[in-house]
C-alpha cells in the first residue's frame, strides 16, 4: 500500500474482510468493518463448514501475523492422505482407491474458527466492527447502511478506502453472479463415530453419479466437515429439508454421509448454491477495491476460497492500488478456468483418470513489498 488513509471502511467480516483488516491497519487512522450479522453469531467458532489452507494460504498468514499462523496451525488438522470411494454398490472398503498427493501441504479447520482468530489478531485500538448493519446503496460519495435504528450514512473521502469483502451476490462487483446447475450443502461438526476403516487424518470423496458427490474430511481435532454436491433445476431455491437430503443418499457408500447429517444440528447446516462470475477487468474503481468473492467468485473444487482472500489482503498491503489488479487477475483467472475444469471433470471421474497438474495453483509467494510513498505511518513485513 502506497497510500496512508484516514479511513478503511470494509463491507463484511468473512474471512476476506477480516485478513484486508489486519493487512490495511498499519496504513490507516481507522479501520470500520460493516457486517450484516450478529455479535452473536459472528462470534460463534462454529459457524460455517471447513475451510482448507494449503501452501500458498500459510504465507499469506506468515505475512499478516506470525503468531497468528502459529495459533491457526494449532487449531488445524493436517490432511495426509486423499481418498476416493468408487460405487460398487457392494463392500465400500473394497472400492476405496489411494488419490496421488496434492504437491502441497493442505490443513483444515472450520471456517468460524478462523474467523474468530483472524478478528482477535486484528489491532484494536484503530478498529471496530458494526453488527446487524446491511449496505443499501454507494451513489455520489456516500455509503448507506441500514441497521435496527434507522439509516447510516457513510462519507467517503478520497482519503478513504472502501473494500467490498461482500461475497459472491456483492453489489460492487461489475459482473453477474451465474449459477449452475449444483446446489452444496456442507457443515463441521464435533464427532468420533467414523467407520473402523475410516482415517482420521484423511480426506473421502465419493462420486458415484452425476446426481450426487459426497466428501469428507477432518475440520480439527474431534471434528469432521461433511459436503453433499446434489444435481438440481434451481440451485437458488435452498427449500431442501434434512429428510430429503438423506433420501439422496441411496448408495451403500454414502452410509457414513447419511450418518453425519444425521447428527449435525439443521441449523448448522450451510446451503450454498453452485456459481461464478466474470472476473471483472480492474478489481479495483477509484478508492473501491475488490476482496475475496466479491472480486473472483468461481467453482470451490480445488478448495482455494479462504487461501485466495488471504493473497489479496497482503497483495494489497504490498503495493500500491494500481498494482493489485495486475497482480490478482490473471492468476484468478486461470485458477477460475482450471477450477471449472476441475467440477466437470468430476462427474464422471474413474479411477484411472489422469489427474490435472495443480501444483502451480500452491506455489504463490507474497509479492515484493513496497513501502508507503509520502507516509510517515507504520509498516512492517511479518516473516
């Protein structure tokens, strides 16, 4: 970051928004992060499904925050071995087949544990968060935001800097959210009923039909995150009751899946619709820059959402703002194509299918820094 500013105002504390916090403290007087939840449930640890960090995930935290890496590699289960389940329609432990390794070191952990760490390494003294507020509109330099006690309404400067960290459906993002044809449903729970043949530092993905992919895996220690892939007409309509998720699990592979939703709470159930969109031409419009989904929304098959958020806040912090554009998209694009790739070639996988080279997608390294023009703020490079 070239620029000291007066202010960071970022829309939404996900992951994205919370990493961009930590990355723009030192070049700002304040940093505001609107999030439309709750204090309630933004605290919950475990809120969400799992998040994967490989390689290129950990140097981005190295950046923000070595203790912080540390705390996160202690929290997190490190994946060993790849597993696929192929239908057989008879013994599911003869069908198990050994995946050749990633080429990177893949930890797990659930998504709001990392949220709340990330939001404890945050520096208080220049920060704070608002609750239940719901951006309405940005037009003629003002932000509006909704909140239980009316409207707010938020100035913004060329000395402010307004990070959209909203999600896949962000507002600020230029292009389109297109769906596809898939609906994923996915949670963490705490549980220690896994089959006998069943490796607790293992990931299991069984995809049996076009209808249906299952997967599985560690989330941490004593807990386990499950997703269910389903074929649908209308993956916007999320009106699918637990019973009928169950009932879509007909293969006698599948019964380890029926028995972890089972025993997940509804309400800790996620439903997300499948879908991309366009990586716009310059993720950032004046002092409006683009985060996380909001800036390259696409295909979650190589698992590379929370990794991808964390290499653009430190890509931010490293340079300045014209630079983050060339920095991000050519490399958002390719693993965009290669994830596409990736989810169409998995409907019909067989065990001796060749497997895509996706050793490129771990090796980023944090960019060069560059240290703030015309600033007398602080800035410092962690690791």
């Amino acid at each position: 970051m070239s620029k000291q500013y007066d202010e960071v105002i970022i829309i939404g504390g996900s992951i994205a928004g919370l990493a961009t916090a930590i990355a723009l403290s030192p070049f700002a007087s304040r940093v505001t992060i609107l999030e439309a939840s709750s204090c309630e449930a933004f605290h919950d640890a475990e809120a969400g499904a799992a998040v994967q960090l490989s390689d290129n995930g950990l140097k981005a935290l190295q950046f923000l925050s070595a203790d912080l890496l540390q705390t996160v590699l202690h929290h997190a289960v490190e994946v060993q071995k790849n597993y696929m389940i192929l239908p057989s329609g008879n013994d599911l432990y003869d069908t198990i087949t050994l995946l050749p390794p990633q080429g990177t070191r893949t930890l797990m952990m659930r998504w709001g544990l990392l949220r709340k760490l990330l939001f404890e390494a945050i520096p208080q003294d220049i920060f704070c968060i608002e609750f239940d507020t719901v951006v309405k509109d940005f037009s003629a330099g003002i932000l509006t935001a909704t909140r239980e006690d009316g409207e707010e309404r938020y100035p913004i400067s060329d000395r402010t800097l307004l990070v959209a960290a909203d999600g896949s459906k962000s507002a600020f993002r230029p292009t389109p959210l297109q769906y596809s044809p898939r609906l994923n449903v996915k949670a963490t729970i705490p549980f220690s009923n896994l089959p006998p043949h069943f490796e607790s530092h293992a990931t299991y993905s069984f995809l049996g039909n076009p209808e249906v992919a299952c997967f599985l895996g560690p989330s941490g220690p004593h807990h386990y995150y499950w997703a269910i892939s389903l074929a649908t007409e209308n993956p916007e309509a999320v009106n699918l009751s637990i019973d009928q998720l169950i009932a879509r699990l007909t293969s006698p592979e599948t019964e380890i899946w029926r028995e972890l939703v089972q025993a997940t709470p509804p309400h800790k159930v996620f439903f997300q619709p499948s879908g991309q969109a366009d990586i716009p031409e310059d993720m950032v419009h004046g002092n409006v820059v683009l985060v996380g989904d909001a800036a390259h929304c696409m295909s979650g098959s190589y698992g590379q959402s929370a990794c991808l958020a964390l290499e653009d806040a430190v890509t931010l912090a490293t340079g300045p703002l014209l630079h983050y554009t060339p920095q991000r998209r050519q490399r958002c694009l390719d693993l965009q194509a290669a994830s596409q790739q990736r989810a169409t070639q998995a409907v019909n996988v067989k065990s001796d299918a060749p497997q895509t080279m996706s050793d490129w997608i771990y090796q980023w390294d944090v960019p060069t820094a560059c240290p703030p023009e015309n600033s007398n703020g602080p800035y410092a490079v962690i690791g």
